[in-house]
C-alpha cells in the first residue's frame, strides 16, 4: 500500500520495521485530540486565506464525519498508516477526496503530535484533580466520624505518642492537598501551544499561531519552533507529579495491609474489597491496598523511562519522542483505577475504634507527659527525661503500665509527683493536652477539619 511519504521510496517498507516503528496501536487514544487540533487549524488556514474557505470547510465537516464515527466504532485502525495522525488523515482522504490532502498545509506531524499531546495532559491533568478531589473527600467523612477515636502514633513504627485517627487521616488529605497544587501548577506550562512550529523551523506559509492558540484556549504559544516540537516536559512534569501522588497513595496502602492484619485489627476492609485464599479458607486478603502499593512500581518506572528517553537526544524531534505514550497513558490508568479504589475502600472501612483504645492505653506511649509534667514543674527537660526513664524501666521490669504505678512509686523517683499525674496520664488527656497549632489535640483537629472543609469549598 502506497504511504502518504511514498514519493522519495523506491521499495515497499519492511513488514517487521512497519509493525515496530507503527504507534497506531496505542496513540489512537489520541484520535479526538488530534482532531480538535486539526479543526483548529484548517480553520486558521482558511481565514488566513492560506486556503479557499470552500475547502477548509469542506475538510472541517470532513473531520467531524470522521470523529462520529470514531465515537460510533465504525472506523478501522491501520498499522499501515502507522500512527493516528496519518490514519486520520488517510480517512479524511478517503471521505472527502484530494481536497482532504490540503490539511498538512503549513504544518508537520512534529507540531501535530506535540499539539495532541499537550491537549491530552491538559485534560488529563483536569480529570487527576477531580478525582483526588474524592478521595479528600472520602478522607474527610472518615475523619468526622473519628474526632474521639484515639491510636498510638508511631515513629520508627514504634508506639511514640497517641493521635486522633482524625488527625492522622487528615495527615493524608494535605499530602494530596499538595498534589493537586503541583497538577494544577503544572497546567501553567502545559498550556503553550507548540502548533505552527511546523517540523521543527516554522513554515513559508503565513499562518497566524495566535489565532490557533485562541481556538485551541491555550495561554500562549512556543516562542521557538525548535523548542516546541523537541519539548516533552509536560509529559515529564505529569509523570512526575503522578509519581509523587502514588508514592503518597503507596503509603496510606501500606498502612492500611498494616492496620487491617490480625496483629493491628485497627480496621476492617469491606468484604467488597478483599480477597479470599485458594487454600487457607480462614484468609481475607487486602488484595486492593497491597495492588495499589504494588503498582507504584511501574508509575515511577514510566517517570525514569521518559526522562531517559529524552535524556541524550538533540533537537529536535526524534523517533525516540513516540516512546512517551505508552507510560502516560498507562499512568493516567493506573492512576485513574488507584483514585477510584482508594476514596471507595476509604468511605467503606470499618474504624474499630475499641482496639484502637485498647491499644493507646495499653503502651507507655503517655511517657512523654510525665517529662513534661515535670519539666512544667521546674526540672530542666532534660533531666525529666532520665528520670522517665528509669520510670518506664521500672514499669517494664514490674509488668505494669504507667497509669498502674502507685503515687509512693513515683514520688520514689521524684518528690515533685502529686495525685494530679494520674489525670495527665489517661490517653485522653494526653491528645487533649497536645493543642499546640497543627498537633493532635481535640480542638486543633476541630479547626483542622474546617479549614479541610474550605480547602475544598474554594478548591
Ligand atoms: N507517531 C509519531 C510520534 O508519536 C508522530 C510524529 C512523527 N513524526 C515523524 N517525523 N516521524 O512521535
């Protein structure tokens, strides 16, 4: 079958080469984009008078056959017209006759596919906002309803302190918080508009790029023709912004294959969202966590193959450059899947609000209110510490807790110990007491919770 770049060969391509370098398998994901762009611009060349208004119309109704029957199923994709733009235009060929060969006019598919594919990440990135805007919200119902429920805090994975589980959820809504800043951030270069830049030197004919830009809405246009069919950091940027969020959602998985096991029982997966054993009847697998952590492996995988892709390539485009399809596209999935399940396990988990009480006070994980009982009482901090110290070392070594220790034990150790240490040691108090700005007491994570709420009302 003759190419639309067949007039320089002599020989048919290769079968093997022609299936290789083809990307229409994959890039036809970008079929409306490149439509879009393709309107845009026939549109442009015909008020520029660069083309009769008669055929530029004639190619846009042309276009807009073609993308209802995309939308209807009724098309077929070729290898032999190896990528989506050369499809497309094959078909608008075909639709509309020799006419249909004028919408390459001033333009390349170096700009083309940049074009495509900054109209890709632009809504894509739209579509990743909103979706994390769910999970927030998911995070934020759960965390309402656990404004009482208290958790050992760990550092080192080691009990450390006792939180609110509402703080330590809403822990999660700032970390996406930040993500959907650097998505939202990332549009700013997003929006340049690569499209007139022709292969990569600009073109003779007189085609006006703003007006493009204004049908297209993007903020402004490559001031470099070189620039703007070589660049791929947009690309980059959302791989890496996709890299971050999955290495947050990554973690909270992580906590919560920790909490739902039988050693934590601090929550309870829906049934909806585990898995049972083919051979341990007794198991129940959090299957949807452990897939969530497990596929952060291949988004950052996507991240370093792209920046190694680009790494040592000169202006400007190369053939290299179609390798930054599979990895966004398999990102956008794997994210799109990731955001869904997560807000979805989020809103069903069962808090088992008793163990996680039983497990806050049953810890030495209220020492550090005996410190501070003391130093409040005049003794330099330092010299608390030891004294807790050897506290909890007498505890540990009596098989007692700290709220089990008599007044005469701990006036053993310090004669500045009164009746009121019990009050500051129940786990209760000692959240309440941590009311510092952004800590753990009641009413920080009470002010916390609205300013999530605005945070999401002015999002
Ligand atoms: N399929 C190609 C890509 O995705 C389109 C651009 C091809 N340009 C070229 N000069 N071969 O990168």
């Amino acid at each position: 079958m003759s190419k639309l770049w067949g007039g320089r060969f002599t020989k048919e391509t290769n079968k093997l080469v022609e299936e290789y370098t083809a990307s229409i398998a994959y890039d036809q994901r970008l079929a409306f984009e490149d439509i879009e762009g393709s309107l845009a611009h026939v549109q442009m060349l015909g008020e520029c008078g660069i083309l009769p208004k008669e055929d530029a119309e004639k190619i846009k109704e042309g276009l807009e056959k073609i993308a209802e029957k995309i939308k209807n199923g009724e098309v077929e994709f070729s290898v032999d017209n190896e990528d989506i733009h050369m499809n497309i235009e094959k078909m608008l060929i075909d639709e509309i006759g020799p006419v249909g060969g004028k919408l390459h006019t001033g333009r390349s598919r170096n700009d083309q596919v940049a074009t495509d594919m900054h109209l890709y990440v632009r809504k894509t990135t739209k579509e990743m906002i909103s979706l994390i805007t769910h999970v927030q919200e998911a995070l934020l119902v759960q965390a309402k309803a656990n404004t009482e429920t208290m958790m050992p805090g760990y550092t080192h994975l080691q009990r450390a302190q006792p939180v609110l589980f509402a703080h330590h959820l809403l822990a999660y809504f700032w970390m996406l918080e930040r993500d959907k800043e650097r998505f939202a951030d990332s549009l700013k270069r997003t929006d340049w508009l690569p499209l007139g830049a022709g292969a990569l030197a600009g073109t003779t004919f007189p085609i006006d790029r703003e007006r493009t830009r204004e049908l297209l809405g993007f903020g402004r246009i490559y001031p470099n023709s070189l620039d703007a069919v070589s660049d791929r950091d947009f690309v980059l940027e959302f791989l890496a912004n996709a890299s971050i969020l999955m290495a947050h959602i990554s973690r909270l998985s992580e906590e919560m294959v920790i909490w739902s096991s039988q050693e934590f029982q601090f929550i309870e997966l829906d049934d909806s969202f585990c898995t049972g054993s083919s051979i341990m009847p007794q198991k129940k697998n959090p299957d949807v966590p452990e897939l969530l952590r497990g596929k952060t492996g291949r988004v950052f995988g996507h991240l370093l193959g792209l920046l190694t892709v680009l790494k040592g390539l000169p202006l400007a485009y190369n053939k290299d450059m179609q390798e930054d399809k599979e990895g966004i596209f398999d990102t956008a999935d794997t994210l799109e899947g990731a955001l869904k399940l997560l807000a979805l396990m989020i809103e069903t988990m069962k808090v088992n609000k008793e163990k996680m009480f039983k497990a806050v006070s049953n810890d030495y994980s209220n020492a550090t209110d005996i410190a501070d009982y003391l130093a409040k009482k005049g003794l330099p901090f330092r010299e608390a510490h030891a004294v807790i110290g050897q506290i909890v070392l007498y505890a540990i070594q009596n098989d007692k807790f700290l709220l089990d220790l008599t007044l005469d034990e701990y006036k053993r150790f310090s004669p500045l110990f009164e009746k009121d240490i019990f009050e500051v040691l129940k786990p209760e108090h000692v959240v309440k007491a941590r009311n510092s700005t952004g800590g753990t007491g009641h009413e920080q994570v009470a002010a916390q919770l609205v300013m999530a709420e605005k945070q999401l009302e002015n999002g």
